[in-house]
C-alpha cells in the first residue's frame, strides 16, 4: 500500500480471495457434482509422474472413477479437518491427454489445517491459484484480467473453470514482464540475493523493488514517465537501464537543489584572503527553478578541491587548475594557481592561488574568459557525511541468460556498492531523510532514511551522465 501510494496512485476497492472462500466452495462442488472434479489420494510425486510429459498421454489413477457422490462426501471431510495435510487433493477432471500441462486434471484444493491470517481457523482447505484466480475475477465483475506472459499457458484452465460454472466470464490478457538490464525481476532469485547477503534486504537501493528504488532516490514521477515511454509489449524484451536513469536525471534536475560536496579532497589555499575570514557567498539552489531562491556558503582561506581538479602537467585538452592556470570557483571567484606542496612520495598535499577579488560571483570585471570551473567546500566549515556510491548490481545486461556451468550470481557486480567519506557544504547536516540533491559535477544523491544530524548518509541515485555508456 505504501508503495502505490508513493507512486501516486489510490485505489477504489481492496479486495481479498479470502473474503470468497464459501463462494469457492459452493462452486467446486458444483464441479463435483457435474462429474468435473474428483477427490485424489495419490501422492503429488505420483500425480506428477502420471502427468507424464506434453507429448505422451497421461495415466488416470484409480480415484478418477470415484462417482460425483463419493466425491463430494470425501470433500466435505476434507473441509471438516477429517483427514490430514497432504493426505489428499481435489483436482479438476480435465484432459489427461492435453498438449497444455496445465489442463492435465490440475490440483484445485489441498489440505492444510494451518491458521490464516484473514479466516482464522475456519477453513481446513485452501484454493490453489489457478482455482481461485478466474472465480474471484468474475465475482469481483472484472472485465479483463491483466497478467504477465507466463500466464499464458494458464489461460484455457481459467476459461475451463468460467465455462463449467456459467458464470460472468472475464477476459484474460498477457502482457511481457518488464524487465531491466543489469538486474533481475524474479522473486525467486531477489529473494535468494537477500537471504544470501548479496543485497541488504528488500529496500536495499540496488534492488529493482519500489522500496529499494525509493530509497534510492528515484521519484515517482521518473517512474510513471518511464512506465509511459515503455510501454506494454506482448513479447518478452529487457529495456535498457540507461532509459530508466534518463527518467530519474530529468525529473530531479528540475527539482533538486544544488550543493557542493568533494569526494576525494585535496587543500588549496588562498594566499591572498586573509586568515580567519569567513565571506558568505551568495549561490542558486537551483538554476531549473527560480522560486528555490539561493542560498548562503562560507568561503575562507583554505578550500578543499577534488585531487583530480589538480594536475602539475596538465594533459591536452585539461581546463582545470595547472600551475599558471586560471579557473572559476563555483559562485565564488577566479583563481590562479601559483604552486604546490609535494610529500616525500610526490603526492601532491597543498596546493596555492590568488584569488581576483573584483571576480566575486565568478565574473571579472575586464570581460575576461576562463574554461574551468571547478567545485569547492570551505576546510574549516564542511560537513563530514558517509556516502553510499550505488553502481549495478550485475556486470553484464542480461545476468538471466547465464553462460554454460554459471549462475546469475557469478556475474555479482563486485563494485555495485563503495562506501566513502565526503566534505559537503554546512547546510547540508540540516538536510531530512528522502531529500534529494545534485552534488555539482558529480551526480544526484539522497538522504537515506535511517539519517541523523550525527550520522548522516547519502545514497547516490544516479551520476551526472551514463558512465556506462558505450
């Protein structure tokens, strides 16, 4: 409920198979008494061994010959907890000779004396799907019953059950799953990546779950344009999970506001700004949205920058800082580099410029023109935050389509979660559990829900731009 919810959706009515077990009932021993149905004791391992296979006919037990009445006595036992789990079945009485497996006299009810969380101890039997699907539909006056393509095959057994009761017929559709590369959709498998310990739980943001994607940071709107540029197929396809970052990247450029954050932190001092100074600068929370309004960021004598905006010799084609060079501080001014400070190894530890004080805003004055511009936080007021780097959970598009001797799980994307430490502008420790932002020139990242003012985290939604883009 609260993931439709949060995909913007509400429903008219909530319905439950439970609510119809009587209804079911009453309608399979209408089966029973028209000689279509019949109480079965074999084992399901003989049940299915008499199956036999699509291309051979099927084997009748001894039991298929039982008259409607004896049936329908050894139902009403069933019913009254007489017998014991597994002890016996009833199955629709079909065509053992079918092609369709799924017509093969299929198992309508079990025994199972177990306590349901709707009826309580009421009933000692259970509809098995197939039963309880197409009745339920037509009780419900369902006029076209949606399913995925798997279901395919299910279809002749729904109309079977429709046709020998005379009741409202609904009309059963199918449709391709959606699938998506990088990931896998089944439950069986999903499930298998959490009790293994491949994923932390359902909401885990690599997991193509609505809680995990919404921890993750996707928005509800990104999801219904996706759904819409899909589509509905009726063949199995795997859409391309760079469609669905699209989606996410347009709809939070429109309303994620902008921070600063560096990742890998390299100091570079202003020599020429005095120490102790603090300057408040003016910056745009978001330049898609002018009602987001602007915010204000401290500025001091020394900065951390990212180490690779940062070269002593510069490769072709490099705009950022170079000795000599001149770059824009993001909302701040013009810098130029006038040196470095290298440790014993030669790993570069400080760097050093001159910042044009009459560039404040990140424009000079004289009309001149820099190619760089590069991000910031102020040393002495970042905010220090964990940030989870998502990537894909697989290495390969189609993990289902395994090679010979190989799993979905050999292809476990090793680097699919990397956890660092990152210095983000003051404001952000202020920031609430499920807000997004856009880390400039890095990406869009999220508040995790589990966040505090003392252990804040971010999850990263999506970079900048498809890093994985061939």
């Amino acid at each position: 409920k609260e993931d439709i919810k949060w995909l913007g959706f509400e429903w008219a009515n909530e319905f439950y198979a439970s609510d119809y077990f009587q209804q079911l009932f009453e309608w399979a021993e209408k089966l029973i008494k028209d000689n279509n149905a019949y109480v079965c004791e074999c084992s399901q391992e003989t049940i299915s061994a008499n199956r036999t296979t699509p291309t051979r006919p099927g084997v009748a037990c001894a039991h298929r010959n039982r008259t409607p009445q004896e049936n329908l006595e050894l139902f009403h036992k069933m019913r009254d907890g007489e017998f014991e789990d597994g002890s016996m079945v009833l199955r629709a009485k079909i065509d053992l000779n079918s092609p369709n497996m799924h017509m093969r006299d299929p198992i309508m009810y079990r025994i199972l004396k177990a306590k349901h969380h709707r009826t309580g101890d009421k009933w000692k039997i259970y509809p098995m799907y197939d039963f309880a699907h197409g009745q339920s539909d037509s009780i419900e006056k369902i006029t076209h019953s949606i399913c995925t393509l798997e279901f395919e095959v299910h279809r002749p057994l729904y109309e079977w059950f429709i046709e020998k009761l005379g009741i409202f017929a609904p009309q059963q559709i199918e449709f391709a799953r959606l699938n998506l590369s990088y990931t896998v959709m089944s439950k069986r498998k999903l499930l298998q990546l959490v009790k293994e310990n491949y994923v932390n739980g359902w909401d885990d943001p690599r997991m193509p779950t609505i809680s995990g994607i919404r921890r993750r940071g996707y928005t509800p709107e990104s999801i219904r344009v996706f759904a819409e540029k899909v589509g509905v197929a009726k063949r199995e396809n795997v859409i391309d999970l760079s469609l669905l970052e699209f989606c996410v990247r347009e709809d939070l450029n429109k309303i994620a506001e902008r921070r600063m954050a560096v990742f890998n932190p390299i100091k570079l001092i202003i020599t020429n700004f005095e120490e102790n100074k603090t300057e408040m600068l003016p910056a745009i929370n978001n330049p898609e949205d002018e009602s987001a309004g602007t915010r204000n960021i401290p500025f001091s004598r020394e900065l951390f920058i990212e180490k690779d905006d940062f070269m002593i010799e510069p490769v072709k084609g490099y705009h950022r800082l170079f000795p000599g060079n001149e770059v824009r501080l993001r909302y701040a001014f013009f810098v130029k580099c006038t040196g470095f400070k290298q440790d014993e190894a030669g790993n570069v530890i400080e760097v050093y410029g001159e910042i044009d004080k009459d560039s404040r805003g990140g424009n000079s004055p004289d009309g001149r023109k820099v190619k760089g511009t590069i991000h910031w936080v102020s040393a002495n007021d970042a905010f220090k935050c964990n940030v989870n780097l998502y990537d894909r959970l697989f290495t390969v598009p189609d993990p289902d389509n395994a090679e010979e001797n190989k799993t979905f799980l050999d292809y476990i994307n090793p680097d699919s979660l990397k956890v660092v430490t990152a210095y983000c502008e003051p404001d952000l420790k202020n920031a609430l559990p499920n807000q997004s932002f856009q880390f400039e020139r890095i990406g869009y990242f999220v508040v995790d829900k589990d966040s505090t003012s003392d252990n804040m985290f971010f999850n990263r939604t999506v970079t900048l731009k498809d890093s994985w883009a061939k």
